[in-house]
C-alpha cells in the first residue's frame, strides 16, 4: 500500500495541453486507487481553480474533493503540479509551508523543477506510488521590508528575491549588510538574491553561477552594474541579508518574490533575507540527474569525444 | 605568556623591501622575547631560503635557528609569511599539512591572505601574539593524475587546481563528473577549480564568482569555453571530481596547483580532484573584514549615498 | 576675434555647484568680452531655467539675455553645459538639430562628454574661444514606433535606445530586422542599442563592448537574455534595425531615449532605429584622449611596468 | 560561359569525408566542363597535397593538374576549399595575396566561413559557375614583431591575432597603444585582436562581440584579465595598434594569426599589429544570411512567438 493517501492535483490554468494532462493523471490515479486493497483510503482533491476543466472525467468509486489550495496544503501528503515551472514555484510557496511534498509534470518551457514529461505520466507516478523515488530537499527564502523599523510586508520565495527599479528604467542605489557587515554597495538595475533551486532560473541570465540543488549556499548577482568590478557573490544559506534601498532613489523600487510576489518599497526601507524557515520536498523518479538537465535544459554539448 | 613559543619566519625571495619587513618582524618578536618572563621559551626558527638577508641582525638573547621549510612546518606554532598572496600560497601547502597556523604580511599586491600591511607589523604581531586574533581556517584541494589507472603524479592547492593547454594554445576537450554523475563535457581554453580562497584569485579573472571564505564549496570555472551556454559551476566542497582529458587532444595539458606545482599530463589521464585532508589555519588582526577587503581589493565603490 | 559670437549657457538645475561653476563661466565669458575690440559683437544667451540661480552677477557692459533651449539653439554658435553627462544628453538632443557645436564642464559622476573641470573653466574657454580645440563629431540614433503602420512616438538619442519592461520585471519576448534580414529573436529584460558615445554609459553595465567615438557603429546588448549564448552584436552605423515586440507580452513595454524621453508600447508594435540625421559636435581642450578618460573613469590599471 | 576558366581545389587532409565531397565537386566540375562549349578552356588545379586522394577519379577529357598552393593562388580564378574553417583559413592567408576568391564547403564543425553543405554540392556550385553568388569581402590583419627595432618575425590572420602565454600559464603584461595615444594597459592570460571575421571565433570564446562582416572594425578581447573593469574594445579598422610585451614577463610569449602560424617573442618585443593591405573575397550561394548562420551555429533561439 502507497504512503500516499491524500493526493493533490494543481495545474497552470486555461492550458488545455495542462487539462490533457491533468485527465491522465486522474485515470492514473483512479487505476491505481482501483487496484488497491479494500483497505486503501485514498483521496483525491483537485485545485477548486482546475476542477471545473476536469468536468465529465469518471474516476470510478471514489472521484475526487475540491478545494482550495490551503486545503490541499492540510489535507494531503503528496501534491502533483501540472504546468511549468512557474505552477510549481507557485504552490511551492504553500506547500513548503505544510510539509507536503510535491511533484512536477512539466507543459511549460524549462523544467529544473517540472521533471517528468507529460508522455511519461503512467510509469513515473507509478512507480512515485511504490514508494520508488529520490527525494530532494529545497530551501527557501524569506523577504521582510521594514519601514522606519515597522513591517510594512513580507514573502518567500523558492528561487529568488529579486530587487528592481518597478516603474522605471533608473538605476537603483542599494547597501548590503551580511551577517552585520557591510558588504555591498551598488549602483544598479537590481539585485537578484537566489537560492540553488533559482541558480538556473532568473539569476543566471544576470551572469550568476549554477549551484548544486543540494547546496547551502546563497547568490547575490547585480543587475547591470554601475561598477564594472562588481561580481556574484556565494555566501552560507545561514547568513543574514539586510539590503537598505538608498535613500536618494527617487522611485519606489519593489521586491519580487519568485517573479509572483511583490512589495512596493520606498528609498530608506531595510529588507531583511534570509534562509525561510520552511523547506519544499520535491520527488523525483529515480535517475533524475541535476546535471543531466543542465545539459538538456541549458545547451552544453555532449562528450568531448562527440564534439570532434 | 604567548600561546605560541616557536614562530617560524618566511619571505618572499630577492625583494628588499621584503628583507626590510622581516627586520622589523625580528626585532618586534625580540622586544616581546624580552618581555617575556624567564620561563619564556619562545623560539624563533627561519627559512634558511632567506636567513642570509638577515645576518647582522641583532635579536638579543635569543637569537633565531634556521632551517628549511619542513623543519619549520615541524616545530612552529605559528609561521609569519611575508611577501604576497603568492608567498603565502607556497608556504601554505606545507604548514597545512603539519597544522602550523599561519600570518601573512603583505609586500605584494592583491593581499587577500596575506592582509597586515608592513607599517602594522609592530600592532598586529602583539595583538596577535597577545592572543587577540581571528582565525579562518581554509580548505585545500588535492589533485590526483592517474595514466591507465596509476598515479603518476600529484598536488594540492589552497586556492584553486587548474586545468589548462600548456604549451599550445589550442582548445582542450575534457569531462568533469560529479560524484559518479557525468556533469560537464567542454571544449575549451582550460578548466579553474577553486576553492572559496581561490574564488578572488585566478577564477574571478575567468568569470568565476566571488565565495565567502567560510563557504563549504567549491567552484568550477570554464575557460573561454567554446560552447557559449557554460557557466560557472558551484557544487559541494564534499565533491568528488574526476576529470576526464579527451582522447583526442593533440597536446599536453597541465595541471597546476596554485599556478606554483604543475603536473604534465597526457590525453585520456584522470585527474581525481577532491577536498585535501589537510586545512589551513590563518590568523587575522581583530576586525579583519572578508567585504572590507573586497571593496579595497576590487575596487568596489563605496556607500550609495556616496555615489551621488 | 573669437569664431564664438554667441555663446549659449546651460546647466544641471537645483545644484548650488552647478551655479558656482556657471558664475566662473560668466566671468569668464565677460573678462574675455571686455578684452575684446569694439567690433566684438559677442553675445551670452542663458537658458532662462537657469537664470533665476544668476541673479547679481555682473557682467559689466554686455549682460546677457534669457531664453528657451530652441532660442539657444537657433541663436548660438556655441552651448556651454555645466552637469554631468546627463544635462549633456538632454541639451545635445536639441542643438543636435540645430548644428550647435557643444563643451561640457563637468559637475557630475561620470563625465565621458562633460570633459572639462571646474577648476579649468578660464584654462580651457580661453583656449577654446581662441580656436584651440578639438572637434569630435557624434552621430545619434532615431527611435519611431509604429502601431499597425501608424507612427504613434518619436525620439532621439545620443547613448542608446533602450527597449525596457517598464511596470512589470517579466521578460519581454522581441524580435530584431537588421536590413530587411531576421537577425535576432531574444527574450530578456530588454534590449540597449547603443552609439559609441553611449558604449561607455548603460550598454556597458550590460556588458556591451566600448567602441571609440569615431567608430561608424551600432552595438546591440541584450539585458538578461533567457538564451545564455545571446552575445551583443555590432553592425554598422547605417543598418536599419526594425524591432517588434512580441504579441505575447502581457505588459506595456517602453523604449527610452537616453534614459530621458520615453514611449509607452504594446504588443505587436515596431520599433524602426536609425542614425539620425543629426549629428552633434563636441569641442573638448587639445590633448583630450578618450582612452585616458577610460582608464581614469572605468578603473583600469596604469602602465604594466607599474603593476609589479 | 563561365567566367571561372581556372578553378583551384583544396582540401583538409587525413579526412575520408573531405576525400568523399572532394569527388563529387571533381564530378560536378568535370560535368560543367562537358556541357561548355568547345571555346571552354576550364583548367582544374588541385592543391597537390590531397591530390594522391583524388587516383582514379576519370574527370573525362580534361583532366586536373596539381601543384602546390602558390601555383594555385597564381593560376587560379577561383578556389574551393572542402573542410572546416580551419582549411580555409589555411588557405585564405595565401589566397588573399593573390586575390583570388574562395568558396568553402563544410566538412568540419562550425563553418562560418565554409557555408555550404556537402549535400548541396552540386546545387550551390553549378549556381556559382552560372555567375548567381553573393561577394563578402573580409579585410585581415598583418602582425610585425620588432625586437629593438628590427623585425624578427610576422604573420597575417583572416580571424585574429592572439597573444598568449606560451608555455606557462602566467599572467602576462601588456601596453596597447592605438594610432600613437597609450590605450590599453593589462595583466591577463592574454589578447585577442579580432577582426569580423574572427568576431565568431576564438574572441567570441573570450567574451568578444559578435560583429558583422562587413563591419570595418577590430576588437580587442583580453583574456581573464587581473583587472575586473578590463572590456573588450572596438576600434576602427584603420586604427594602428602598436603592443608593447611588457619587459618583467619571466615568459616567452606567443604571437599566433588564426592559431596557424606562431611567432616567439620576448619581454619588451613590440608588436605592430594592422589591416592587411591585400582583402580576402569568399563567394556565398544566393540567400546567405549572417545571421541565420548566428542562428544555427551558436545556439539561438527561434522567433519569440515560438519561445512560449
């Protein structure tokens, strides 16, 4: 019998490639639900958000509870997310907050964290079912803007902080302080602050370094420096990031979290980041190999030998 | 009294501003030798490289012992380095492995390690001596080149093992895996992998990013990489290495340890890279800042407010 | 007799360093007016923003007249900017069209066209208005959006047209035309394209090439790109770039003209970019070197022989 | 009737695929041949280092005639060279003295310069016999090594010249001065000097620009430069480039044109480095785009609307 009795299903919206797939998924799980003993008290809910796309879908004895996704987030121990990664990072922020791992079945563009093809549905769940995967823990951040010593907001982000100009196309002017010492001063069109998880994504268009999922580490990356000699900087996911917006910016800068969420900031605010107290479990199938996706996902060429 | 009674002294070869140095180093040890109690033992042992640019120098009582490197590395506890980073460097691959914890003075130029500048001599050595310091220790890389599976030579290196042509410019074709997993395949003018001390060495020319000294990971950095989607790699300092040299490479690629120890190397060889069993221990004057020195090394700029 | 019959004034508004400076411009027009023969007929024409900070100079005989940046450019033959780069940028892009050679005194940051000192102004205009200069000519770039066909904005600038995500921080999807031929397909932040005047501002932060003045070229940098093997891309000065922003942006992009005139735009709209018609003239003191001011403005070294 | 009466054919050696597609361009030739006109004179020259290939190909009544690379340049109206880009750089040094145009046909890996496909034989070279061909004339560099004054060595490249270390992995240090005024003063691993040509090359490699081939432009690339501000730099063709090898390098430094021909030099060598006064012209099938070359060969994305 599965460990997993109460699974989730969440998917990007007005995809019908993502409908197609969540309809898989369900006669997947409704098969194996069959197949299992009397005993077997699995549970289905579906993201209120999708379950209307789901309509007409027969899954037999049990079929499926709606919700929404904090629903989910108490009630299940494993949540499948259709879409791209975006979808994921999305319910990951949640998630990551309930204990509950996830799953990613990929129908968007990159896919570090969406890793199982839509074609391959039946024999990777099945096998997650069996208790057959690797298991990846992710950390995350947190964001908490302070204005003249008050909160004034707060986020999490699985990939990235991210500092930038909002309305504007000016450059920033920003101070960093690690772990209490100044760090960092710079003029700028932002500042991007990524977990290992985020390496691959925003911040590696901005010139960071790849980081090892499984890497307690923490990259600053500038945007556009001012300051030619300004580089990436890797420090412990321990440390404490105190960011201070210039206070002669004259635009209201934002914190982006993941690119979804976003605080407007004023000139003179703190931003404190650090590592989120919460950490996302994510499955993979087995032989799920972080480099193997760099090649495929990035463009690195093959062996050496090939490349003659 | 002094925790350490043995001190060992090196300096940077043929540089009188490097012998002026030492006077000074000698002749504040002397006066703490005589302030001393009579228990006092403390000893003072010198490269035998440089004891000759220091005859007529009058210690008092003591008087100092010469003797080489390894005499120093086995009855210091503490070895005094002057000169630059490349001094240190030199001088480091042998104290780790006997665990003499070491101070740099710096006659050179980038100063990294070694961070007391000559006029502080007297102010950071009684500190030090006193007691007062901060200590960072530093992991080494060690690097295994093995022919048809025979060592046939090694190195170790504090700030970063490098893989690079030799005597051609030709572009080299080489695999890196990753603790069993093929990672990286690469045509390209050569191969840096740095530790967190290396990361403001060579690496950082190559485009690598900048490690906070303290970080357990290591880097690998492409050189002018044919395949223009490589990036820098951060991976755990836990990884084990092994890089493959293409069979097809016309040349003899070089493996050098800190650019000082070079391995001459063959196509197919292995090179097994991995975190060397020995650390180094620096001791820093209090208030020793990692960023303060970026900023000052690398020419950051200053405060936001500043750049107005 | 000077060539310089009228000279026009502007500078930088709200900086009481700008007005110190702007007073020992006037002073210096003036002695040299009364050292003039009766048959001087010079005329100083003060962009009427400015004037209010001018009040109780004395000029002596001729005084000076007030007026708007086009009355300038239609009467002048000679514009003195006081500010940095900025004000530059601004005041070049109306005397452009009015063939209205250009110096700059430098009270700002950067300073690759406001070239002159404060503490130079008599050395330097004296020079200049006995016909001792040097003239360097810089062509501009003409932005014209065009929505279905229709032109709906237009600009100029003198460092770049930049192609920016305006409210939002998501990637814009865009394509490029390079004379009629498809060239570049890119998703990124956005898109600098430079003159060589403007390689040494934004585009460099970008990591765009420096190009010199005189070079007939237009660099094209890609802010972020999603593909990491988008290089920036230089094609001749009279290449007409047509760029046309993708129908699948969800946000209003905006393309800005020296970081000083913007266009709001949507999908779906073309973008066409060519050498404006324009050029302007700047006169700086003999023996001005644009790699001398590189090598004192972006941070580079000295001689090699000083190095060691 | 033609008007290439005299047509060269050169190979890379030691390739059964060039031996291969050497064959059908005989047969094709040797086709064209039969269907003149009795006034036909159209003589083939084969470069007689792959001529011991070419035994017992029956080219009907003309036949070829061998001889090595300078008789070609001498007789010739027209030189195909099968093989990679390095082929033809090979052969472009030589041809370009003689001023004869080149066609290249890939059997190697990139082919930025040998565009068409061995499967499109028959089209493109019956197309370009029939007069229907594009002109890209590509200008090169010459290199002159003085030492003391004298001469001691020079070369010409069609993509590049490069100073490089040579048999260490020293940094080097440099002086560039460019038409007479002190440019450019670096440590680093290295120059590249780059023409469009080269733009796609090794520079690109080294952070370089792409440029376009009709651009009259060098770019000046260091390698890893010590100094993080280091740019590349883009200069007008006519510039005049004189590199001083600074006098404290411990190395024998190299000079390479197209990583073909090498030139030892020595610390306080000076190298002069300009457009070559002889141009090379290479003729493309009709519809040759640059870009769409950039496209396939580095890795580009599609249009934007296909990224979604």
């Amino acid at each position: 019998m599965s460990q997993f009795n109460n699974i989730g299903l969440i998917g990007r919206l007005h995809s019908p490639a993502v409908v197609e797939t969540l309809h898989r998924v369900l006669a997947c799980l409704s098969l194996a639900h069959e197949q299992n003993t009397k005993q077997s008290r699995r549970q289905i809910w579906v993201d209120e958000r999708i379950s209307g796309s789901l309509d007409g879908v027969d899954l037999g004895v049990g079929q499926y509870t709606t919700g929404d996704i904090h629903l989910l987030g108490q009630q299940c121990d494993l949540v499948i997310v259709v879409g791209g990664d975006g979808s994921m990072l999305s319910a990951a922020r949640v998630m990551a907050t309930y204990g509950v791992p996830m799953i990613g079945i990929n129908r968007g563009k990159l896919g570090f964290l969406t890793d199982i093809a839509p074609d391959q549905v039946e024999a990777s769940l099945s096998q997650v079912l069996a208790g057959e995967y690797e298991v990846s823990d992710r950390f995350m951040l947190s964001a908490h803007v302070l204005r003249n010593g008050t909160e004034i907001g707060r986020g999490s982000g699985l990939n990235d902080v991210v500092l930038h100009p909002g309305q504007s196309a000016r450059m920033l002017a920003f101070d960093i302080t690690i772990d209490g010492a100044p760090a960092y001063f710079a003029r700028a069109d932002g500042l991007i602050i990524a977990t290992p998880t985020g390496s691959t994504a925003y911040a590696l268009s901005a010139g960071g370094p790849i980081m090892h999922p499984s890497l307690d580490a923490i990259a600053l990356v500038p945007m556009n420096p001012h300051n030619l000699s300004s580089r990436p900087l890797v420090v412990s996911a321990d440390a404490e990031l105190e960011l201070r917006i210039g206070d002669d910016n004259s635009t209201q800068p934002i914190i982006s979290c993941d690119g979804q969420e976003h605080i407007v900031c004023e000139p003179g605010d703190q931003v404190l980041i650090r590592r989120h107290e919460a950490r996302l479990r994510v499955l993979h199938p087995l032989g799920h190999h972080f480099y193997q996706r760099c090649r495929s996902k990035l463009g690195w060429q093959g062996r050496a030998s090939e490349d003659g």
